[in-house]
C-alpha cells in the first residue's frame, strides 16, 4: 500500500499546495491501488487512467504557472455510475445502458472538473440505485472491504467501497431512501445526503425525483464538507435545486459543541436495530454528552409509516422516470422482431433486473385507476405527517441522532427476500421523506464490521451537521481504522 | 387483497414489460408482500392533511424562449440502436 493512499483529500490538497507532491503521483496512486485491490473488491464499473492523468498534468501545470486553484484540485475522487461522464460509459448499474456514452455533462461532473478534482472512474450500484447491497447490479456484486463475502452496502456500495479500500479518498453517491449513508456506515467511512436540492441532480440518471440527491462520501467529515463545498449550488438546468446561497460547509468543523440541542427518536430504537448496533450509539450519545451536547429523548410518532409511504412514492416516480427506456433513442433494443409495443416489452424485459421491474409493476400499479387515492396520495399525505414529526422536533432541538442502518454488513446472498433487504433502510428513508441532510459516521464495530451514526438536521444546515459529526469524529477514533485489506 | 397471477401479467402489460411465465411466479411474491406493509397506511387517519409532492417548496420556473447552444442532431443519434438520415429508425408497425 502506497502511502499516498491513505491521505485524507485534506492532507493530499496540503501536500499538493506545498508542492510536496503533484496530482500526477497521486493520481498514479490511486490507479496502481485500483489495480491492486479492485480485483477483490470490485467497487468500479469502469476506470479511466488516461482521461484522469490528462487531467492530473493540467492541475499540475497550472499549479506551476501560479494560476489560482480550488482547494481539492489534484485529488482523485470516484462517481457512482449513474452521474453523466460526457464520452466515458455511464450504466446506472443497468444492462439496459450497457453501452450508453453520455453526450453531456452532469452538472456534478462539471463542477468538479472546474474545481480540479480528478475523476478516476465509475463506481458499481444497484441497478438505477435501487437496492441496499450491490447485489442488485446488472454487471457484479462489489465487496466489503472489512470483509469480502460481506456486501459493502447501497446502492452507493461502489462508491462506499472504493474509499473504504484506499482506492481513491472522496467519492460521490446519490441517496434517495439511504444509498449514500447505508454503505458509508456498512464500508465504516463517512457519508452525507445534503438537503433535497442543495446539490443539482442535472445528468444524475433519475430515480425517485422528489427523493434523489447527490453527496459526498470520504474517510473524514471534513473531507466530505470540502467535496460537498464543491458541488452544491444553484444550477438553471435542475428546477428544483435551491436559491439558498452556499456557504463554507466545514467552517463548523473544530468549534465547540457546547449547548447543542441533540434529541434520541426513541423509535429508531426498534425496527430491528441489533443490540451491537444500539450499545455503539448509545455510547456515543453518552460522548456527546460529554463534549457539552444536552440530550434529551424524543418521539417522531409516525416513523413506523415512513418504509411503506416510501415504497409508494418511490416507485411511483420511478415507474414514470424509466418508461423512458423504450428501445428507440438510447440504451438496450431487443433483436426480437415483435411490433410496436412488443419491442418496448421485450426490450425492458430483456434490460432490467428483478428488483428494478418490482418497483415499475408496484408503482404503476399505485397509480393506476382506482388505486391513485387508496395508495398514492396516502402514501403523499402521510409524507406530510413525517415531515410534520421532524418540524416539531427541530423546535426543541438542533440534531437528531439515529443508527444509520439496523445492522452491520450482511453476507452475500444473506437477505434473499425483497422486503427484507428493504428494511435496511428503515433508519434512513424518512429523512429522503422530509428533504433534510444527514450524515452517516463511524461510532464502533461488532465483530470487526462498522457500525454507523446518523445524525439528522434541519434543512441548508449542513454546516451545522458537519460540525456535530467532526466534534464526535475528533473525540473517538473510529475513523482511523483502515480495512484490513491486503 | 392479494394480487393474483392474472393481476401481475395485467400491470406488467400497463408497465410495458413482457414478463415470462417464471417471471410473474418470481415477481407475485414481492408484489404482494409490498401491498401487505402498505395495508398499515390505510389504517391511518389522514382526513384534512395536505399531500407532500415535494419536501422543499418547490415552483414552476421560467425562462425566455431564446434560442440556446443545444447537443447536435450526430450527438443526439449517437446512443440509437438504430439511426439513418439523421432519424432514429424503429422497426415498421404497419402491414404492407
């Protein structure tokens, strides 16, 4: 392992600064670890040497002619594979986008080619993220780093991976019900959905639009607050991405948490939280008690409604976002000769995977004649309670914190039954429900697999977020642990 | 209510996906034990509350139609299963 890898995307923009290094090393890394470890892990989809040395040579000469630089420039990142790369394969984890080069830039993409991070390649995902483990995935299962029969989470599990196994320091993911904060938890790194429109889902290939959004995945807090100061903004090409003007996201990080309000939603307690996983959060509300944080429990009475309002609503948005994928402008066509609506069946039949067609059957079913009010606009209305839950609990208190998932990373195969893996997001899909940013941190391990902290605020107070996570973060050592991979 | 063989080939014809007969005994399943967690909302009294489409307020928003820089028709075609003469080509529906 070269040391480079296991800098922090701070440590690696200190070190380029001073000219201690150059991108093209680190670059050079990140490319010789991928090809070290990635037979094992199996994080990405597709990698990119040449375009990233091209682009690591331009930082490099800039830098050297003295022209001004973000702060990440020269630092290798990763992209979940359903981020438009413009002349690079972008799948969504799908056969039925096999073959899809993109003919533009997703606006995440462009920003971080503007701010100077270098894209390594694309990351693995449950097919169009919907999923809990990779396994979902038209092309492989990737691995856990802290175990390799063990799934590293999803549907951002490429991305989570990737970081986990030193293969890059930062990546993006997208969280539409917990696929940023689930793996990061399940990969023992840190991971954060921003609030729902901080960050543009312009080329971000569309799963549940009213629930997607775009964050960052890193080994530090601050290494994601810096990622995320690099991609969030308003963007004219996402109508629904915010006027709120961005601000630093780390300049939280190091003061005092001294007086903040933190309330313990007694009913994230249940729903199936294993024992290890309880006694590590509890512990840590027992540390941030200890930094100053008041604590108090607290109720958000309609959780339990939160997983099945969300398997409506998501799927619903779905089944409209996918009926795109007809055979005809893009992606997959059958070869079968069948008539017009035949080559749309057969095409989609032949291009998607089981779950992917579960969630199209159950959300056309919801919206379909007869069923809208019964299942769709319940599903809406009890939306409105869950946020309703969180708005008069963020009038008492500043954060909230949770596990992030139930449980640490299961087998491979482990939760055959659709519904189960389902309920490894039943800490983090109300959050995607009421729009509002949380991060996922390290807090312990059982049997020497992560064990993730969620922490939750109220919307465009990201910098407040990651203020509480690096308080814990500095106070333990969680973090610290590198995957015991060889 | 539990979805019925018959009901599952009848939303995935809705859905546009032409399911084997393996994939409706597969799919029959997961459907169902879906619509069993959803029965739990429909004890729930929501009489009076505003549906949620969006967890931000979002509104329309406009622009002038001016004519912008867009992706070339060669970009456009570039992805096609089938392209000619600048056209995206489907296979004929219509009988000779």
């Amino acid at each position: 392992m070269s040391d480079l890898t296991t800098l922090t995307a701070l440590e690696c923009s200190r070190k380029l600064v001073s000219k201690e290094i150059s991108s093209r090393e680190l670059t050079e890394a990140a490319l010789n670890r991928i090809e070290a470890v990635d037979g094992k892990v199996r994080a990405f989809l597709t990698v990119t040497p040449e375009r990233a040395l091209a682009a690591a040579d331009r930082v490099d000469a800039k830098r050297a002619s003295g022209e001004p630089l973000s702060p990440l420039a020269g630092v290798p990142i990763a992209l979940k594979d359903n981020m438009c790369t413009p002349g690079v394969r972008t799948t969504a984890g799908s056969k039925i986008l096999g073959n899809f080069v993109p003919p533009y830039s997703a606006t995440v993409v462009s920003k971080l080619e503007q701010a100077g991070l270098i894209i390594v390649g694309k990351t693995n995902l449950d097919e169009f993220a919907m999923g809990s483990s990779t396994e979902n995935s038209g092309f492989h299962t990737s691995r856990n780093p802290w175990d390799l029969d063990r799934v590293p989470g999803g549907s951002s599990g490429g991305s989570a991976a990737a970081v986990a196994a030193l293969e890059v320091p930062v990546s993006l993911g997208s969280d539409t019900g917990g696929s940023i904060r689930q793996p990061a938890s399940l990969c023992g790194i840190v991971g954060m959905k921003p609030t729902y429109g901080r960050v543009s889902r312009y080329g971000l290939i569309a799963y549940a639009s009213s629930l997607d959004q775009i964050g960052p995945m890193g080994r530090t807090v601050l290494d994601c607050a810096l990622t995320l100061n690099a991609i969030a903004g308003h963007d004219t090409m996402d109508s629904t991405s915010t006027e709120v003007a961005t601000e630093d996201f780390s300049a939280g990080c190091g003061k005092s948490i001294a007086g903040l309000r933190i309330g313990v939603p007694k009913e994230y307690f249940g729903q199936g939280v294993t024992p290890d996983v309880a006694a590590a959060v509890q512990a840590a509300i027992a540390k941030y008690t200890e930094l100053g944080a008041i604590v108090e429990e607290c109720s958000l009475p309609n959780t339990e409604y939160a997983l099945a309002s969300y398997y409506i609503i998501a799927p619903a948005e779905c089944s409209s976002n996918l009926a795109r994928f007809d055979g005809v402008k893009y992606g997959h066509r059958t070869n079968e000769l069948a008539g017009h609506i035949g080559l749309t069946e057969k095409t989609r039949d032949e291009g998607f995977g089981a779950e992917v067609k579960q969630r199209i059957m159950i959300g056309t079913y919801a919206l379909s004649a007869g069923y809208y009010d019964a299942y769709y606009k319940r599903a809406q209305q009890v939306r409105t309670l869950i946020r309703r839950d969180f708005d008069t609990a963020f009038e008492r208190f500043d954060v909230l914190i949770t596990p992030t998932s139930p449980g640490t990373a299961f087998k491979i195969g482990e939760k055959a039954d659709p519904l189960e893996m389902k309920l490894a997001d039943v800490c983090t899909i109300p959050i995607n429900m009421a729009g509002l940013p949380a991060i996922s941190i390290p807090c312990g391990f059982a049997e020497g697999l992560p064990i993730g902290l969620q922490l939750i605020t109220r919307p465009y107070a990201e910098t407040k977020l990651f203020n509480a996570a690096h308080a814990y973060e500095q106070a333990t050592q969680w973090g610290q642990k590198f995957a015991p991979l060889t | 209510m539990a979805l019925t063989r018959e009901d599952v080939k009848k939303v995935a014809l809705l859905s546009r996906l032409e399911l084997t007969d393996e994939e409706v005994d597969v799919q029959t399943k997961p459907l169902n034990d879906l619509l069993q967690q959803f029965e739990a909302l429909l004890a729930l009294d929501v009489t009076g509350v505003e549906p949620t489409s969006h967890s931000m307020p979002v509104v329309n928003v406009f622009r002038q139609d001016e004519i912008k820089p867009s992706l070339t028709r060669d970009q456009v075609l570039a992805n096609a299963p089938e392209a000619r003469d600048g056209c995206f080509v489907v296979p004929k529906i219509i009988a000779e």
